[in-house]
C-alpha cells in the first residue's frame, strides 16, 4: 500500500485555505487555480478543496469543494443536482451495434398527458418535484450520457459482490441534471443578486433541494426508459450520487461543483466514451471537504476540442471508440467537443485520489453504446416524430 500523500501546498487567500489534491504528474491549469483563490477571497469562505480533475469553469472552478459561512448559489451553478446513477441491466446478449439501433430519442421529453400510457412512468413515486414537467425524461447536452456498460476489472470482488455486481455484468451508466429547473432556479436569484449570496439561504435550499430531486428523478425515468426499449426491466440504481449542490454540513454550507459525496459512499466517477469509469469507495474527510472527483476532468475548452479533433479525426473515426464501444450520437460538433482527448486520462485522477486517501477502487466499468444524443438515420420512427427538452 503506497503511502498517503498530502496534498499540493497552496497558499491561503485571506482567512480560507485551498489544497488541490492531485500529485505533481497531474496537469492543473493555471486558471481554474486561479478560480480555486477568488473564490477563497469570498466573504464567509474557510477552505476550498480542489480534486484532480479540476478545470475552470464559468466564474467558478469544476471539480471543487468550497465550505463557507455564506450560500453562493453560482458557486452550485446552474445544473443543480446534476449526479451519475448506476443501475444493473440484465440482457440476455448485448452486442453494441445492435443495441445502439435500439435505444429511444431522449431528446424527446416525456408529455404527462401525450405518453401517459408510456410504461417509463411506472418508476414515478409521488408528484414531480416543483411541478416541472418540461424535459422529463431528458438527458441533456454538454458531457451528459446515458451509457450501457460492463463491469471489467473487480479490484474488491468483495465490496462488488456486496452490491450485487461480478466481472461481465452489465450496468447502466446515467449522467443527467435538472435540466431547466436548475437554470431557471439560479437564472432568478442572479437576475437580482448576480454573484452575491444568497438574501434568503432557506427560500433558495427549498428551491435547491426540488432541483437534486428532479434530477435524481429524471435519473431514474431515462433509465427506464432505455431499459423498456433494450427490452430489460427497469431496476432500482445501486448507487446516485449528484455532484453540483449544497449541504449544510458541521454549520457551514458546503458547495460542490463538479465534486462527488465523499464520506463513505460508492461513486462511479466517469471517464470517457473510449476509456472505463472506475466505481470507488470513498472515503475523504474534512482536509477535502468530504468529496472526491466526479470524473476525468476536461483539458481541453470545448472549441479547442473541436478544432484539434477535425484536424485528426473524421466523425466515423469518433463514433467507435478504442475501447470498442459505439456512441450513438446525431451532433457532430458534440462528437468531437466531447472525445475522449478532450479529457484528462482517468487512470491519473484515480491515483491521485488513492494516493491522497480519499477513495479505494471497488471496479472497473467498460462502455458499450454511450448515448449523447438521437442518430436520427438509425432511431426508430416511434422516436422520430418530434424532439423536444431543452439544451
């Protein structure tokens, strides 16, 4: 067992600490670090933690963990309660070029009233939280994906076993948010307060907290969803974990922003569409502010990504990946926003995490079909006739 290392040191600006847990071998850019310090100066900040696949984001670094006396809602942003759930699949076969045929338009929102009789709704407990309808059953765009996958390596074939999973089963791999709802919620509170905080901390939690529901929710729907059409029966995820909200925790509000729950809960935290994800435990304490990373981190902007990647690769080139998978996907400058060199490689964040104590990997899953959004030339006519959700 390798030795825990401390994290990179960091100066304090003002009263706040920040510590950026990654190893030297990690590339951080200079400027989400720059994002790590502004935010420390805030009023009411006392620590901000910074994962290994930090990068900047708008006004606000993505992958850290920032404590303070003071609600920033920009500091959550504005996919609040976005979050990766994983949920068995049972398939009798699962040959991906199939299965990429099959999958349904998640596009297309779901109608309360036009799908009423769509068997998704099954998995619906109780009313739609704020009563947001628009989009249900939607994943989104940007790095959100619905992907089939199988479990690969099984580091801890015990703590695997625990959650029903061995090598070669298959999962569902969810990575959604709360679509409009999130947007609307902190386009509200900035139209008055810009990056201020917030003047009424409960009114926005009540509001916070219907946005992590609904996407927790929505979660389960695409997942049902896409399990009916691969003919599967829905189950329930055997983890959920939402990476961009606030909790109070030991008085202050901490704020995630692209950072996972890390106080002894399962994470699957993402790589790419060509490279596995790897399911850990988690295990952080307060030096990083109970969370771990969320996944590989880009390191590329999404125009860079798009430029370097026509120079090198054609769209077919980037719909099967070197893992073999297919990604099912009708957006051809998303394809190419969204490659896997646009990212950080997973293998360095993951040892960046074990090699500071923050979690322990439990397994391996390797993509199949990643869905990012409908390939109009192959989906069935059902899913064709129209395309609603918001980006």
């Amino acid at each position: 067992m390798s030795q825990q290392r401390p994290p990179l040191p960091s100066t304090a600006a003002g009263p706040a600490t920040v510590a950026v847990f990654a190893s030297p071998e990690s590339w951080i850019e200079s400027d989400a670090l720059t994002q790590c310090h502004q935010v420390a100066a805030l009023d009411g900040m006392t620590h901000v933690a910074a994962m290994p696949d930090l990068h900047p984001g708008k006004g606000a670094p993505i992958g850290a963990a920032m404590a303070s006396t003071v609600l920033y809602p920009f500091l959550v942003g504005s996919d609040i309660g976005c979050g990766i759930a994983v949920f068995p699949m049972k398939l009798k076969r699962a040959v991906p070029e199939k299965l990429a045929a099959r999958f349904p338009d998640l596009d297309r929102a779901l109608d309360p009233e036009q799908d009423a009789d769509d068997p998704a709704w099954a998995v619906v407990e109780g009313d739609i939280p704020a009563g947001h309808v628009e989009g249900l059953g939607t994943v989104g765009r940007g790095n959100h994906f619905v992907e089939l996958a199988r479990i690969g390596t099984v580091f801890d074939p015990g703590h695997a076993s625990r959650l029903g999973l061995a090598a070669g089963d298959l999962v569902l791999v969810v990575h959604s948010g709360s679509r409009g709802l999130g947007e609307r919620i902190l386009r509200e509170h900035t139209a008055v307060h810009g990056a201020g905080p917030a003047p009424d901390p409960g009114a926005y939690l009540a509001m916070h907290d219907d946005a992590v529901r609904w996407g927790s929710l929505n979660r389960r729907l695409l997942a049902a969803r896409v399990a009916h059409a691969l003919g599967a029966e829905p189950a329930e995820p055997f983890l959920d974990q939402c990476h961009n909200l606030v909790e109070v925790r030991d008085g202050v509000y901490l704020h995630r922003k692209g950072a996972a729950p890390g106080d002894g809960r399962d994470v699957l935290i993402a790589g790419t569409r060509g490279t596995p994800s790897y399911l850990v435990a988690a295990h952080a304490g307060p030096d990083a502010n109970h969370s771990v990373a969320h996944g590989a981190g880009r390191k590329m902007s999404r125009a860079d990504a798009l430029r370097r990647g026509r120079a090198k690769h054609t769209v077919e080139e980037l719909r099967r990946t070197p893992v073999g998978s297919l990604v099912v996907c009708g957006d051809r400058q998303l394809l190419f926003e969204e490659a896997p060199t646009a990212y950080k490689r997973i293998e360095q964040v993951i040892a960046d995490l074990v090699g500071h104590g923050l979690a322990t990997p439990v397994a391996t899953t390797v993509p199949l079909v990643t869905y990012k959004t409908p390939d109009l030339g192959s989906a069935p006519q059902r899913d064709q006739r129209r395309r609603r959700g918001r980006r």
